[in-house]
C-alpha cells in the first residue's frame, strides 16, 4: 500500500496525475488489519478521499485504480471518479466530507433487510467529528440497531488543522452519548488490531453498531 501511494505522489509532483491525491500513508494498518474479515462482494465499505489504502487490501485491482488517476485506458471508473470517487464491488469512496457515515448506514439497513449477515463500514477521520451527517447517521445507527462499522482514523489532523481547535470535548463521551457501543486503541501492534476488528466485525454482523477509534499518530 505505501509503495503505491509513494509512486502517486511521484507522479503528481510529475504533473502525471490531473487534479490532487490524498494518500493515507501512516494509516496503513487500519486497512491491513480490518480486511480479512470482510468480505466485499457482499459486506459494503465506504471510504472517504483518503481510502486509497482500503481499496487493495479489500481486492481491489491497483492498475485499475493508477489508471483511474491518471485517466489512462482501463481505468476503474473511466477516469470520470478520480482519487476521490471511486467503485469497486462493495467499495465506494466518496470525497464529500462526512458524506460516508449516511451511505454506510443506508447501505447497513439495506443488508439488514434483506435478512443476511452482510454488514457495513463507514471509514471517517477525526475531522468528520465536525460534520453534522455524522451525528445523524449515529443517531439512526444506534435506534435501528443497523450492522455499521464507524472506523475513525485518527491522526489528529482535519486536513490541515490539528482537531484539538476544531472538535471541543471529549471524543468518547461524545460517541458514548448515541449509545454506541466502542473502542479506542492504538495501531502499534497489529496483530492484537487484526484479532480485535475480527472480533468487532462479528459483533456488527449479529446486528450491532459499533465504532471503532484507531489512533495512528
């Protein structure tokens, strides 16, 4: 996953890429280590314009996505999605900030209807803290018991703002006031991550919201 991200952004500072790239480089265990539970031609999984990482640890095939930047022949969306807006089986990725968590949830009830297992997530950073359709999608997550995954990517920073001037309080409070059911942990050992998410996946699978917080700074 870095190896791609770091050619990206050769090939942008080459003007190789039309219009920017937002790498999730740093950030990479969050993808590395919730995939192999999942399983994407059933589960749906929306990212935000920083999921790059998230698409090739879900299956994705990376050619299709260098060509979907670089607008080339074989590109995953005919070059028309960009970085930012992209589809692949259940992967979308949007570029709309906090545009994510109302899809997933929708995406959940969804599944959760049509009397299966298959779930959803919702990937945000901690800047979405910030954005209003996050709190509605929790508040219909939480009431309908949907099967949602909220991951937070946490790396302090919303854009290029250090959250701590944006989001006031205290973050687990917040989420604890939906009565949602989370964890917060560091991304420093991967393999107690990978068994924690495997295990945090099935929770969601037997109908249960959950967000899960993953410090990557």
């Amino acid at each position: 996953i870095r190896a791609f991200e770091r050619k990206l952004l050769e090939l942008f500072a080459e003007d190789a890429v039309s219009g920017t790239v937002h790498t999730c480089i740093g950030q990479e265990l969050c993808a590395t280590a919730l995939a192999p539970p999942l399983d994407i031609r059933r589960d749906a999984f929306v990212a935000t314009h920083r999921g790059h990482g998230h698409y090739p640890a879900l299956g994705g095939p990376p050619d299709a996505l260098l060509a979907e930047l670089m607008g080339r022949e074989g590109a995953l969306c005919r070059g028309r999605g960009g970085s930012q807006h992209l589809c692949h089986r259940g992967y979308i990725s949007s570029g709309v900030q906090g545009g994510t968590p109302p899809l997933a949830v929708g995406l959940g009830w969804a599944r959760k209807l049509s009397g299966t297992d298959a779930i959803a997530v919702a990937q945000v950073g901690d800047g979405t803290f910030g954005e209003g359709a996050l709190y509605e999608a929790m508040t219909f997550a939480a009431l309908w018991s949907v099967p949602v995954l909220f991951l937070v990517e946490y790396n302090g920073i919303a854009m290029t703002t250090d959250v701590a001037t944006t989001t006031p309080g205290d973050l687990e409070k917040r989420i604890a006031g939906f009565g949602l059911e989370y964890d917060r942990r560091s991304d420093m050992d991967p393999e107690s991550l990978h068994a924690h998410l495997g295990e945090v996946v099935s929770r969601v699978r037997s109908g249960q919201s959950f967000m899960q917080v993953i410090d990557t700074r």
